[in-house]
C-alpha cells in the first residue's frame, strides 16, 4: 500500500497551479512584457522600495503611502535581485518559494485538525484572489511564516512560534493580529507562565519599524497615517464604510466592479467569522475578528477579499468540512475556479482585482 505525502500533495498543489497559471496568462506575450504584466499597483510599491527605499526614486515627489508597507518583502526582493535582475522577476519567485513553504505548511496544520491536507491548499489555491498568492505582493511571504507560527503554537513550540511570527510582523502589518491571537492561544492551552515571555518577540519587529518611521519622519504611526495620505483610510463607522462602498459599488466604471467584490468579501469576511465562534475557535476568532474590524472601519472597504487568503484558519476549517463532504469541494471549484482565472486577467490587465 502507497502511503501519500501530505507534503509533496501540497508542493504538486502548488506548482502544479502555478505552472498552469503560467501557462494560461503567458499566452501571447512576449517575457518581457508577462514580467510587466505583474508589476502592477501594490508590486510597483514594494520595488520602489527595495531599490531606493522609503523615500522613494530620486528625483521623483515622495510617496506618503509608501511608509504603509512593511519591509519584510522589499529585503527579501533586494535578497533575489542580487542574482534576479529583473525586480518583477525577483518578486514572482519571492512568492513562489514562499508559496510553497506556506502550502506545506497549511497542509500540516490541516492533518493535524484531523481535515485533508490537500483539500486545504486546494480550497485556498482556487480562491478568487490566489493571483496574489503569485504576484509581488507580500501574502505568500507572510504566509510563509504565519501558518509555521501557529503550527508551532498548537504543538507548544513556542520559542519556535514567537521568532516565526516575528517574521511575519517584519512582513504587514497583520503580524499585530497574528500576535494577539498567539497570546490567546497561550492562554487557552494553560501553558507554563515561564514560557510567557517568548509572547513578546512577535511585537518587536512592530516597535523596531514604528522606530525606524519615527527616526525618519516624526511619527511613531506612520505606518497608518501612510494609509491615510495613500487610500484616504481614515476611521469610520461601520455602516458609514458600508454606505460609502455601497455607493461605490453602484456606479458604472470598472471600479465599481472592485467595489462589488469588496461588498462580497465582507459578507463571506462575517460569515466566516461567526463560523469560528460557533466554532469555539477563541485564537483563530481573535486573529480574524480583528482584521476584519479594522477593514470594515475604514472609510470604505478596500481590499477585503484578498484579506481572506490570510485567513488560514478559515481554509482549515473549509477543509475539515470537505473531507467529510467532496462534492463541497467539487461545487466550490466549478465556481470559484473560474472567477480566479477572471480575476488572475483583470490583475494582468492592469484593472483592480483585489
């Protein structure tokens, strides 16, 4: 009897949507202009600054949003581009080294709730906004530490747990959620109040970035007052972001589409936050519950859905109801396959996908 890998599933997963993505979008396209392709809004963002840095090209009025994004993925793009030349290219295969870490890695901390591994990674990998699991964006890279971290956590590996969500908070911002959620879980599994301290490693890449903006600006928040200067995020309301995006969603430019998919995503986001706490699953609901919190009280929802592909316990879950139930997963891929092909070619196109 063949025993299957949950691991080398996970790695075929991966690759194998990768290669395919590859070869539907490359179609007609010269390398050079397919390397264009994917340097597009946020991935401009972070190549601006992994080559001149937070102050932005010489010469050129500086961007307030830049100081929005963490610099855990400009480092890890000015790593390749020492033997990458290409900075599109060194983002591409940041994210695909990293997307592989994190698919092994979801795969395993779904065999450990008892759910199908692969079922996992496929759920996520056919989400509408997996192009961002492949583009220079900083999911996969987060990813790459996040799902090590909380896998760590729940086998009380601690030490190992505190310096992999460290990593992710050197990535976006949502290390801070990530943070919360592991002090959660700390408390939950009743561990050795000695072991308390490791609680704290996750927080410092947070205070060393808030350091190095304040050194450099003045302001130890930086970070989210770029969001503000940027994308005009400042605090609303709930039901004022909802009445702003609903608005939005109703006029007939291609950003109304986007505006859609937000209204979408959070639906789905509530939805699947009142699944953990039926759940019981206190530290995943906290992880969650406060990103969703700070999506949904910004001043109009911007990037929603593409949040949920950070949403690895959401997956898990997914999965531990599709090992039970296939043809859950067989009708989630006739429809979710498609629109993430669809929205894959917004990306390229240049629309707003996410």
């Amino acid at each position: 009897m063949i025993t299957r890998s949950p691991r080398l599933d996970a790695l075929l997963l991966w690759f194998g949507s990768r290669a395919g993505l590859l070869v539907v979008t490359l179609l007609g396209a010269s390398l050079g202009g397919y390397l264009d392709g994917w340097r597009k809004w946020d991935a401009t963002l972070f190549i601006t600054i992994a080559q001149y840095g937070y102050d932005g090209e010489p010469g050129k009025p500086v961007d307030d949003g830049l100081p929005a994004f963490f610099p855990g993925l400009p480092l890890a793009l000015r790593a390749v581009h020492t033997v990458v030349p290409d900075w599109a290219a060194a983002g591409l295969l940041v994210s695909l080294v990293a997307g592989a870490v994190a698919m092994v890695a979801l795969s395993r901390l779904a065999e450990a709730e008892g759910a199908s591994g692969w079922m996992a990674v496929a759920a996520l990998l056919l989400f509408p906004m997996a192009v961002f699991l492949s583009a220079g964006y900083s999911e996969s890279l987060f990813l790459a530490f996040a799902i090590p971290a909380w896998l760590a956590a729940r086998q009380g590996r601690w030490p190992a747990a505190a310096l992999l969500a460290a990593g992710a908070s050197g990535v976006r911002i949502t290390g801070l959620f990530l943070a919360a959620a592991l002090v959660v879980e700390f408390v939950a599994r009743r561990d050795s109040p000695r072991r308390a301290g490791w609680l704290v490693v996750p927080f410092v890449p947070l205070v060393a970035y808030s350091l190095y903006q304040y050194d450099r600006t003045g302001d130890w928040l930086a970070w989210k007052h770029a969001q503000q200067a940027g994308w005009g995020r400042d605090f609303a309301w709930p039901w004022e972001a909802w009445r702003t995006t609903w608005r939005a969603a109703m006029g007939s430019d291609d950003y109304a589409v986007a505006f859609r998919m937000e209204i979408v995503g959070a639906v789905v986001v509530v939805a699947a936050l009142v699944w953990l706490l039926v759940l019981r699953r206190w530290s995943e609901a906290v992880y969650t519950g406060t990103q969703a919190a700070a999506l949904m009280t910004s001043a109009y929802y911007l990037s929603i859905p593409r949040s949920l592909l950070l949403w690895f316990p959401l997956w898990v879950v997914v999965a531990r109801v599709t090992t039970r139930r296939t043809w859950v997963l067989v009708l989630y891929a006739a429809i979710s396959g498609p629109l993430m092909l669809l929205n894959a070619g917004r990306y390229l196109s240049g629309a707003w996908a996410g």
